[in-house]
C-alpha cells in the first residue's frame, strides 16, 4: 500500500467522478494497483482555469478493467472516504511546494509532476492533508458547537498524536460534517439555493444549513457536487421528498405537497436554484436523479 496522487481536471475527458470512480489507461495500472486500501489526493493541473490545486482526499477501494472501455482501468473509491478540503491547497505556496518530493537533486521541479498518477511520500501527505483540512478560521455553525477545534495554535503534539488527528479527521462523521458544512457554505456564499435567502444572525451564524441531495446513508458522498445549501425549512421538505431539482436546475415541488401556493411563494421567483459561481461546484445530475428517483413524491 500507498499514498498517492490523482490528478482531476473539471474538464475530464476521462469518465471520472472523483468521490466514486478515477478512470485511466494501462501505464498507470501498477502505480494505482498500489494505492489499493490506502488513501490518495486529487490535484488539479495550474494550467485549469480557477485550479483548486490539491482539493479532496479519498481512499482506493480496488481496480477494475474498465467494461465500457477496452485499455482503461476504473479506481473504485472507498464509499464515505471522499473529502474535500477546507481549503484548496495550491501546487507552489507561499512555503514552496507542497510535494517536496517533486524536486531533483538540482532543486528543480522534476518530470515527475506532468505525471496523472504518481506516489507521494507519508511526510507529503500529511502535509497537505494539514493544510486542506487547517480550520482556524471556519464559517460559524449555526448552533453552539463545543467541540474543540482540530488544529489549534498550541505546542506541537507528538508524532503518534498527530496521525491519530489525522485518522479522526478522514473517518470521523462529525469532523467529516464540519468541513463539509465549509465547502458547501462557502460555495454558496452561505445563500440558500433555494429561497435566495442569505440570513445571518447577530453572532455572525448563517441560518443556511449544508445539506447532502444523495444522504451519507445511501453512500452520497462528502462532496460539494452532492451538497446544497438549504434553510432550515427547505432542508426538511428537501428531505422529505416536497421539493427536489432539475438537472437544469429548476425548482420542482410536489404534486403532493398540502400547500403548494405557500411553496411557490417560497422560492426564488425564477423557479431556479440559486448556484455557485464555479460550474465545478454546481450539483452533479447524478445525485439530482438519486434525489429525484428514490426521494422526490411525483
């Protein structure tokens, strides 16, 4: 086993769906096969316009030849292990790089960063784990949250203690929730995609909730493409079914819904979902058709 990196442009050409599947040729079946059981990053190319860098973490769960396509391979990702950072970390930061391990004996950025897969060292890892998952300054939650922050300005733990912060941080569901809560609001500049509402309390805590369209338990995952963010009322017609989406993003409600008028009087009068800027973190139609297809009451 080991650690690796998967680089992901938004613009694929390749039949990718990053918290689900990586899909590449042969020459990079024995790099990949070696990742199997153990986690990777995503990088996207400086050349992608708006690139998020190294921007989610997942672990490889097996590797099959793909069916569809004679010469390719599919990377089958873990269910629950995809996470996208907090923070996209950049390719050459304001410390250097963060792959140390991609500079030759002359210092120099060496050929191995063109590559699409290519291993990382542990040390390399963390490090950028640390910085996509850093959560000094978190958007507000919206009720009192006493858990103590992960990373905090206090003298440096242990080596053991370290990797045990780590592993907490990739399985735990309630730290998992709380970067996906930033990913989301942040993409949504904490508006609800719905109503269009952007309401903050005196304390500075948006009333917008992140909310999965294809729930943790039906294996969605932690996914700013499989997040949206909802108030609180919308949240739970959202999940229960009265209203879902388009894959063009239009509003749809129930035909069973007791109070359509009140509904209708409730979201955006376009009839369209309020979205992010970047196209890149705008609802997958592959979670909208689970929504629409397993919640949704026509």
């Amino acid at each position: 086993m080991a650690f690796g990196v998967f680089i992901h442009r938004s613009d694929s050409i390749y039949d990718d769906s990053p918290a689900e599947r990586y899909q590449f040729p042969s020459q990079y079946l024995g790099r990949v096969s070696a990742c199997i059981h153990d986690w990777i990053v995503y990088y996207e190319p400086v050349k992608v316009s708006g690139t998020r860098g190294y921007f989610a973490v997942a672990k490889v769960s097996q590797v099959i030849p793909d069916p569809q396509a004679p010469g390719m391979y599919i990377a089958m990702i873990e269910p629950g292990s995809y996470l996208e950072f907090a923070n996209a970390v950049p390719f050459n930061g304001p410390d250097g790089l963060a792959e140390s391990g991609l500079l030759n004996d002359a210092g120099k950025i060496s050929g191995r960063a063109q590559a699409a897969v290519r291993p990382i060292s542990t040390a390399d890892f963390n490090h950028i784990l640390d910085l996509g998952l850093d959560e000094r300054a978190p958007l507000l939650p919206r009720v009192d949250d006493l858990t103590p922050p992960l990373f905090q300005d206090e003298a440096m733990p242990l080596l053991a203690e370290q990797e045990r912060r780590r592993t907490t941080t990739l399985v735990s569901r309630i730290e998992r929730d709380r970067v996906f809560r930033r990913v989301v609001m942040r993409a949504y500049d904490e508006r609800c995609a719905i109503t269009g509402l952007k309401l903050i309390n005196g304390g500075g805590r948006a009333e917008a909730e992140a909310a999965h369209i294809r729930p943790v338990e039906a294996n969605g995952p932690d996914s700013v493409q499989n997040g949206i963010a909802l108030s609180g009322t919308v949240h739970w017609m959202f999940d229960r079914g009265l209203i879902s989406l388009s894959d063009d993003l239009d509003i749809m409600i129930s035909r069973q819904a007791n109070d359509s008028d009140s509904i209708t009087g409730l979201i955006n009068k376009s009839r369209r979902a309020t979205l992010p800027i970047r196209a890149a973190d705008r609802p997958h139609p592959h979670f909208l058709a689970w929504h629409r297809d397993n919640v949704f009451k026509l």
